[in-house]
C-alpha cells in the first residue's frame, strides 16, 4: 500500500526546472533510496513533500490524503518527519531539550512533561545519545550532531521519516552503524526514505532505489538492478565508464 505519493510534481526556480513531472510512491513499510547526482532535485522533493516549498504543479498524497501546498507545521502533525543535509540543533539547549521539542510538534504531540521525557529518552537511547541527553547541542560532536538531528525527528513518532544525507561527512567505518540506525527506524513501524550518496549504504539498507537526473526520474527498481543500468553509471560516473 502507498503511503506517499508524488504525481506529476513539477518545481522551476526562475528558468531552472528543478523537477520536471515527478511521479513516484513510497510503500509503507519500505526503506525507500532516492539517489541522484547533485542538483538532480532530491532535496527539492523533500522540500515539496513537508511544505517548505510549493509545487508548480502536480500533488502530494500520503496516507490518503491531498497535503500539496499545506503549511509544513500541518503536515508534521500528520505525520512526516524529516532531517537536513545541514544539521541546525538548538545550541544552548541540551540534547534532551533538542528531542523534547520534537516530542511537542510531531505527529503525537505529547504535552504532558513526565511523558514527553520518557520518550525523548527512549528515542536518544535509540540513536546511542542517552548519556548524552544532559550535554548541551553545542558541545557535542558533528556526528552526535547528526544523530540529534534523527532523534528530534524520530520524536513526534512519524510514519515516514526523510532522510536527507545524514551519513553525509561520517568515515567508512561509520557507515554500518548508520545502516543498522535507519534500519532499526524501519523496525519501529516507520517508513523511511533515504537520500544518499554512499552507494554502499543505499546498497545494505535499502530494496528499492530511485534515481533523480536534472530534474527527472532516471531509473526505478530494485537495489542491484538500478545501480548496474549504464544510464546510472553515466549519470554518476561519465559516459566512459557506462560503456565498461
């Protein structure tokens, strides 16, 4: 069952045509990639999807319902969650804080403080922060950071969370770790799409793949069919290697 569809979803900034006439569905359930070289228009999905800007034309459905265009406030109520390729915590606040604040404006909305601590708690101990729950944002590492940035995103409880290059900067050494994190999101009920651009963790974590080149949907299918088609190859790599 799709739980977030994009039909016909077309975005130009001035005379640049950031996605031209994107159709695609997410699963529910599923670990979804969406890959692409930059400026292929991932983010700009993203962006259309949770509000932050309007379609030109086309629609958004998830979970059944038309939220094109709805402010991004409403669309967190309804359930989707998303990171930054830039993470952007609250500095002075603690971790702790950083997650209760998700914990007030997500798809749950929990008010009360005993309640709305606990969670924030449990999801931290998820992501590997609890006993950094009392250090300030500001003090943690750039990796930590990035963890917070899931975890204030996790904190709402949504159905689908987006991913937004959040491995981006983490050492190979990392990257498994990474991928049993969006892989224990997906545990916990969530739908999850993840824009990436190591292969190698698209390649663990995801089964399907979508590809994004200027603008336009390049290829769809399973993991290892999608990587191996020379117009991805092309698109990432040149030509060149294509034809190898």
């Amino acid at each position: 069952m799709s739980l977030l569809t994009l039909d016909g979803i077309t975005v130009s900034f001035g005379g640049l045509r950031a996605l031209d006439d994107i159709s695609f569905s997410v699963e529910e359930g599923e670990i979804l990639g969406l890959i692409g070289p930059n400026g292929s228009g991932k983010s700009t999905a993203f962006n259309v999807v949770t509000g932050v800007i309007r379609c030109d034309a086309g629609r958004v459905i998830f979970d059944g319902e038309d939220i094109t265009g709805m402010a991004p406030h409403k669309i967190a109520y309804r359930g989707v969650a998303r990171t930054f390729q830039l993470v952007r915590p609250f500095p002075r606040l603690t971790a702790l804080q950083n997650v209760l604040v998700g914990t007030y404006f997500g798809a749950q909305r929990l008010r009360a403080r005993g309640p709305a601590t606990a969670h924030a708690m449990e999801i931290l101990d998820r992501v590997g922060l609890a006993d950094k729950a009392a250090e300030h944002a500001a003090d943690l590492t750039i990796l930590e950071r990035k963890w917070l940035e899931v975890a204030r995103a996790l904190a709402g409880s949504p159905k689908v969370i987006l991913l937004d290059e959040f491995m981006a900067g983490i050492n190979q050494r990392q990257v498994p770790e990474a991928v049993r994190l969006v892989q224990s999101i997906n545990a916990m009920g969530i739908t999850v799409v993840v824009v990436e651009h190591i292969i190698k963790a698209i390649t663990s974590a995801c089964t399907r793949v979508i590809v994004l080149d200027a603008g336009q949907k390049l290829a769809e299918g399973a993991v290892d069919e999608v990587i191996a088609d020379p117009r991805v190859i092309e698109a990432y790599l040149g030509s060149r290697h294509a034809r190898g």
